[in-house]
C-alpha cells in the first residue's frame, strides 16, 4: 500500500481524531481537578493579629482555617506580655485556605543577658561593651587611683556583680572609674588570711586597688583559685604605715595554711621567682632613746 492510500485512509483520521478527543477530555479533567482542588483563585484576607495572645488568636486561625507557627520573640518593655508583635503574611493580605501564618511575640520574661567584664577597661570601652550587650551605664562612680578613666569595678543595685551575671536587657550597671591618686592616705590594711574578693571588698571600701596578683605554684584548679588566700602582701601592714588613697596593694595567694605559721623561707621554692621578704622575726625590737626613754620598734628588715 502507498503511502498516499495510507494518509488517505479515512479509519486512520478517525482514530487520530478520537485520541486526540480523549487526550484534551483527561487535561481538560486534570486542570479542572486541580483547579478545584487547590481553590485556584480563591483567597480571603488574613486577619490583623497583633495585640493577641496565642490563646486569643486560636480562634481567629479555625474561623479562617489558617495554620499558625511561632518563629520568634521579642522583649519589650511598652508592650504587653505575650501578644503578637508582628506576622507574615501581613493583615489584609489575600491567602489561601490552610495557610501558615508565622508569628513574633513580644516574650513573657525578660530577656536575660550576661554581664560583661569590664575591669581594666578604659571608660570608653566599658560603655561600648555594655551598648554591644544590650546594657546601659549607670552612675559613674569616680575614686582614688594611679590609672585616670580606668575601670576599677563594677556594681549592680550597689553590690559588685561578677561576670556572667544574668541581668535584664536594658540593666544599667554602675561602674568605678580611677580619677589619680588623692593628696590623703589611709593605713595599710592587713589583708592576711583574706581570699581575694573579700581583700578587693576592703580596698574599694579604703579606697585603695588590688595590683599584683601572684599565686603560689599550689594552686592548680579553679577550686584552687577560689580557696586560696592572701599569705603576703606589698606595702606590709606596718603598724601605722599609710598609703594614699587610690594606690595598689600587690597580694601572694596559696592554700596552704602552714604558710602563715611556718616561716616563709620555706615557701621561697613555691614562686618561679625569688624575692627577699626578710627575717619572719615578729618580735618587737627594743632599745633606748638619747633621753633614757623606753622607744619600741618593728625590725624594718622584716617589712622589705
């Protein structure tokens, strides 16, 4: 058979015709399907949100059958506990059925942020760093020292506050800032058998600074480091010997509670460095004035 018999072979057109028929009946019912399955045009505004609670907005998402997520939250103070602050999509926008609609509230605890360390900070570095945490400067509290517009310490509601403390966003701490060493002077106060953040307690309380900090080679750990205690310290409290306010006092630190019994020649071998701390006479020195006058005195050898 030829191939002109064959195009014009009228069964061959039929069956091309009726395939094609029932090729354009199934893509007609599949868009139709979908059409109606999707609810191809179909869409209601979103309700505005904001101000409700999640209990309160529940409602609202099965009236309109939404879907509803939590993505995020806020903390602020002007507005109320546990509303919704912002969504997406936006009120009034057009949405199909089963939608999900993503929600920010406003957080019902404060949000917690840690206090930075801001000791040895230059004053304009500590106001940097508490921005940078969310934390504002409270009072400025300016005392005697040889560092002008260094931070010395740091309070919260007029107690020191270590770092890591978790206090509100938006907290102010209070800071004491070095203003130079004062013409006035205080007596050297005896910081022996203290641990360190009581020995600062004093000094701030005198006005004076802790230098130095030196620990013995017994302590390890930050256990250690907790229990140690102040065996030594440079200028020594001399009976009646002063210091002017803002000055430092350097401390030695260890556990061993021998130390302050045994002499401290023992202990040279304990510091990776050798440093002469005289005689551990404490014994009071006796002598004779030119008058004939009992005169009583600290052997000074022992104070170096």
């Amino acid at each position: 058979m030829s191939l002109l018999k064959i195009i014009a072979n009228k069964t061959l057109w039929k069956h091309i015709g009726i395939i094609a028929a029932l090729a354009a009946i199934i893509i007609a019912s599949i868009f139709l399907f979908l059409r109606i399955y999707t609810l191809h045009g179909k869409t209601d505004p979103v309700p505005d949100f904001r101000g409700l609670t999640e209990q309160q907005l529940q409602h609202l998402i099965k009236e309109n059958d939404l879907r509803y997520t939590i993505i995020d939250s806020i903390y602020a103070d002007d507005i109320p506990r546990g509303v919704v602050v912002d969504q997406v999509p936006d009120a009034n926008q057009h949405v199909k059925k089963n939608r999900n609609i993503f929600f920010t509230i406003n957080a019902w605890a404060e949000e917690q942020v840690a206090v930075p360390q801001m000791t040895d900070f230059s004053l304009r570095e500590a106001r940097v760093t508490l921005e940078s945490y969310g934390l504002n400067v409270g009072e400025l509290i300016y005392i005697p020292s040889e560092y002008t517009n260094l931070v010395l310490g740091q309070h919260y509601q007029g107690k020191t506050v270590q770092p890591g403390t978790l206090v509100p966003r938006g907290t102010s701490i209070d800071l004491l800032v070095g203003r130079g060493l004062s013409e006035e002077s205080t007596i050297v106060p005896d910081m022996t058998g203290m641990k360190l953040d009581q020995a600062r307690e004093v000094a701030q309380d005198l006005y004076l600074n802790i230098g130095a900090i030196i620990y013995a080679d017994t302590v390890q750990t930050q256990a250690d480091t907790t229990d140690a205690f102040i065996w030594r310290q440079n200028p020594s409290p001399v009976q009646g010997e002063t210091i002017q306010l803002g000055a430092s006092i350097d401390v030695w630190l260890t556990t061993d509670e021998d130390i302050l019994k045994d002499d401290k020649d023992e202990y040279e071998d304990l510091f990776d460095f050798d440093f002469d701390y005289g005689d551990e006479d404490d014994s009071e020195t006796e002598s004779q004035d030119h008058n004939g006058e009992d005169d009583y005195h600290y052997d000074e050898d022992e104070f170096m």
